[in-house]
C-alpha cells in the first residue's frame, strides 16, 4: 500500500514541478523551446528559480560546445571555397568566445548566491549572457554577400539559432531569480 501511496506522491511532485517550469518559461520568448530543454530535469529543479537558471544555463552551454564541434568538423570538409573557410574559422571563434561566456556566466551564477554584491553579479551574469548572444549573432552575420554552400549555411544556422533561442530563454529566466 505504500509504494502506491509513494508512486502517487512522487507523480504529483513531478507534476507540480513540471508546472512551475512551464510557468516559467512562459516568461521566455520561446515557452515550448524552454519547456523541451528543462522539464527532463524536472525532478532536479523541483520548483527553486536559482536550480531552474543553472540548468538552463548549463544546458545552454552543452549545447555551445556541442555547437563548436559540428562548426569545427565543418572546417574538415573538402572543396570549401576560402570564404566558406574564412566564415567557418570566424564562427569557431565567435562561437569559443561564447562558450568562455557562457562559462563566466555560471561562476558569476554561483557566487550570486553567497554574495554581498548581489546586483553586481546579475548585472555581469546578465553581461556574460548577452555576450554569447551577440558572439552568437555574430557568426550567422558573416554570410551577408558571401556565396556559401548550402551544407555550410544551414548547419551554421541550425545550431547558431538553437543557441540563440536558448541563450535568450536564459536572460529571461534570469529575471526571474529574487536578487
């Protein structure tokens, strides 16, 4: 009788938890995006903002590197042009810079809590955060005017957009940390 009892606990739990992350990430430009990437970790962030914002940020980061690592094996492929050469070169170090602040992003994020300068450290996390956007951006601006095969442009795009999509869901959820 008790499993049940405690089975039936534990889905109200996760059901309670699931609902404040879609709460949550109905405050972000991408609700549906949010939701996808955060609710497998439901059972982790049960309904605390600052567990929410660190695995958002986390996630985001994983994602960088995965990122830089399909941009850096694009640079292996034979017969690209010296300007699809030169934008993919670009893009791994926008995208390098971005994992630094993303990095930056989530030390300034863990001493949030312990500190006495509490609107400083959200006003660099908010600082490291938009920078990753921008070097983000960065990246996809590059093929204004250039000819680059369609292999290159879309997987760029696809995994530049991603990161930006999650990158943004991070400085909205940010906003709602109590700081």
């Amino acid at each position: 009788m008790q499993t049940i009892s405690a089975a039936t606990t534990n889905k109200a739990c996760l059901k309670t938890y699931k609902k404040f992350i879609k709460s949550a990430c109905n405050s972000t430009t991408y609700p549906k995006v949010c939701y996808k990437a955060l609710s497998p970790s439901a059972s982790a962030i049960k309904t605390d903002t600052d567990k929410l914002c660190s695995i958002a940020l986390s996630f985001t980061l994983n994602a960088t590197y995965n990122a830089s690592s399909s941009i850096d094996s694009l640079s292996k492929m034979k017969g690209l042009s010296p300007s699809e050469k030169q934008i993919i070169n670009d893009c791994a170090e926008t995208t390098g810079e971005a994992i630094y602040e993303l990095e930056n992003s989530l030390k300034a994020l863990a001493n949030l809590q312990g500190s006495d300068h509490k609107a400083d450290e959200m006003s660099d996390l908010k600082t490291w955060v938009s920078a990753a956007l921008t070097d983000e951006y960065t990246c996809t601006d590059e093929f204004d005017g250039q000819k680059v095969s369609k292999v290159v442009k879309n997987t760029i795009k696809k995994k530049v957009l991603n990161l930006a999509k999650l990158t943004s869901i991070c400085l909205a959820l940010f906003n709602l940390l109590e700081y």
